[in-house]
C-alpha cells in the first residue's frame, strides 16, 4: 500500500501529539517495510529531519501557491498530490482529516488523542473550542475508520458525538524505544551533572496546565516538607496556570524544593537525555485530571520508574496494576503516595518490577501492528 499521513506534527511538534507521530511512523517503517509511507509536511522543519528509511517520503507542498496557503494545502489541497502520489490510504494522526477527502475515493483513517476541550471548555478560547469541535466532528463523520487511543477516548467519541461503536478501534500508543533502554552510568552522570540534578528527586513531566494539576503536587510537597527531604523536579512549560504555581511556591518557601529544570538548564528534550532523567529519578508523579491516554506514565513505566498517577480518566488503563493511584483533587492524598514510595523500598522494587511487565503491551512492535490490522480493515472491506 502507498500509505499518507498528516505529517505536521511528525515534523514540528515536540510534544505528545508530535511524538505519538514519530513513534508510529518508525514502527510501520520498521516493521512493515513493504509499504510505501509519504509524510505529508506543509512547510520544511528545522526541528526533526525526515525519518531514515528508505520507505518513507517527505512531500512538501509543490508549488508557490500551495507553499504560501500552507495551511489550505493540509486540510483541502493536499487530496491533488495524494491522487498523483496513487495514495490508497490517508491516515490523520492528530483529529483531523482532509476536507472532501471521502469523495476522492482515498480511504481514510484518523487518530482522536482526547475530547478535553468538549470536557474542559473553560480552560480553551471559545474560538478554539469551536474550530476543534468543528474539525474532530468533521473527522469523526467522514473518516472510514476512527483510531482511539484509550477506552476512555473511545466512550467520549461516542458520547459526546453519536459516533457508531463499530467504527472506532483502540490502538493504545508506544513511546519511544529509548526509555526501555538501560542507559549506563557515565551517561546518566553526566546528565545529572549537566542539569544540576539533586541525587534523588520526584519527577513531573508535562505541560504546565491546570488539568495536569501541578499546584496540587506542589502542596503535597509543602505537606511532606518535614518528612520527605526530596525536591522535586518539574520538566514543563506553561502560562499563566504555571505563575499561579509559582506564586505559591514562593509563598510557602519551597523554591529550593521545586525545580524547573528549564530554568536551572535549557533543555532540548532529546529523547535519551529525558530518558536518563527519568532513570535518575525516585518516582515520576503524574496525578492528572484527565488525559487521552498520559504518555508520560508509559515512559515511566518503561524506564523503570515508580509511578504515581490519577484513579480516573484513561489512567489506570495506562498504568494497569503497577501504578499507585490518587485522588487528583487531594494533595494530602498524593502526599501520602510519595511518603510510602520514598520510605518503603520493598514497594518500589515490587511496582517497577510490575510496571516493567505491564509495559510490555505497549511495545512499539504491539502498538504498530494494532495500527496495521485497521488498516487491513479498509483493505479486505474494499475500501481500499
């Protein structure tokens, strides 16, 4: 098959939606190397270069018009070049998909990470709300097949948008192979030196936003402040929610106790770097109120890392049997989490031995081959 994807974010995100892109697209390449795969990029990166494989395509777009409405060429323009490619499948990684793209006769198939802007309206503009309703909606009726990444995304699609059950296939998300990697400890001792990182610390991955829920992990630190003689370590950007965490950092004196890693060192977020940081770290805290799926649970898990996360959303279904779950809305809760981890060794060793085992169901080999066989739907149903 000639296989296309909206590469946009494969090529210029370097978040979650950009790595669930990269991730997948070096699965199918690798495992699936008699399919040809055309990365559909509306402008040239400088961050990520094209992937190294000799199956996989970067198209930009073609002509000086296209290349100035770069963003008309993604969402319309694009099905011309997919004709001439002789394109069988289109797959949009992240919510959208051509528009007009069912007439063309290109089957399709789109990734719907999570429905939190229908969920939290309130923490989005209302111009963004209406935009993204507009274009998951849009892809979600007119997509042959729907791709979730979690059960929970799946009851959303279907509650919040009347979708058909049948349509939509759960295709749980890897991570990158790396943070299954050992890394020796030359390396990770150079990174702890290079950071400033303190010889154990708690962790925090993610976005600086109110659903991830920062400022509840920075009053469980206050809450342990006396017990726990551990700072934690914060990897993340945001905006006005992150001044709202400051704020109380500082009103309580924990600045020497919460660590914004950007701020000690620029940080690049090369993948093996960020992998030894999670491997230096005592557990990774990730008590979020919703998520699509909570890939930084994923690599904690792979990097054998204890992880504390929420009893609700899709996160227990990230985190199976080998996580420790809180009460998000509760900081005494998520303080007595980190207690028992720091002091009961015996239960460190037990939740990464089992977190190294539940993680192996999301191996990228496993999380491809989910990918291939909706794939294979469309192509022994005809569509293709």
């Amino acid at each position: 098959m000639n296989i296309a994807f909206d590469a946009k974010r494969a090529f210029h995100n370097t978040t979650g939606l950009g790595n669930y892109s990269r991730t997948l697209i070096k699965g199918l390449a690798t495992y699936y190397p008699e399919h040809q795969y055309f990365l559909m990029n509306p402008k040239p990166s400088k961050i990520f270069p094209k992937p190294a494989f000799k199956n996989v395509h970067e198209v930009l777009p073609p002509t000086f018009l296209t290349k100035t409405f770069s963003s008309a060429w993604r969402s319309n323009w694009v099905k011309k070049d997919l004709k001439k490619l002789n394109i069988d499948l289109y797959h949009g990684l992240s919510h959208e998909i051509p528009v007009g793209i069912e007439k063309s006769g290109i089957a399709s198939v789109v990734t719907i990470h999570d429905l939190i802007f229908e969920r939290y309206p309130e923490q989005f503009s209302k111009i963004d709300v209406q935009i993204y309703r507009r274009k998951f909606r849009y892809a979600c009726k007119h997509a042959n097949r729907i791709i979730a990444i979690s059960q929970q995304t799946k009851n959303d699609i279907i509650q919040l948008y009347g979708t058909d059950p049948t349509k939509i296939d759960i295709c749980y998300q890897s991570c990158d192979p790396a943070f299954g990697e050992a890394l020796d400890i030359s390396f990770k001792e150079m990174v702890r030196k290079k950071f400033k990182l303190p010889q154990q610390f708690f962790l925090y991955v993610g976005s600086i936003i109110e659903r991830k829920n920062l400022l509840n992990i920075s009053k469980a630190v206050h809450l342990m402040k006396d017990q726990i003689p551990v700072p934690l370590v914060v990897i993340g950007e945001g905006g006005s929610y992150k001044t709202i965490v400051k704020n109380y950092i500082k009103e309580n004196n924990l600045e020497g106790r919460i660590l914004f890693l950007s701020e000690q060192q620029p940080f690049d977020k090369d993948i093996k770097t960020l992998a030894a940081i999670y491997q230096l770290s005592l557990a990774m805290i990730y008590p979020s109120f919703f998520e699509g799926f909570g890939i930084p649970v994923l690599e904690a898990l792979w990097s054998r890392v204890p992880v504390i996360t929420s009893s609700v959303s899709c996160l227990p279904e990230t985190g199976g049997d080998a996580a420790l779950y809180v009460d998000p809305a509760s900081s005494e809760a998520i303080a007595q989490a980190m207690l028992q981890v720091y002091t009961n060794e015996e239960l460190r060793r037990e939740m990464i031995k089992k977190g190294w085992r539940y993680a192996q169901n999301f191996s990228l080999e496993n999380c491809t081959r989910n990918v291939m066989e909706v794939y294979k739907k469309l192509k022994n149903g005809n569509t293709i």
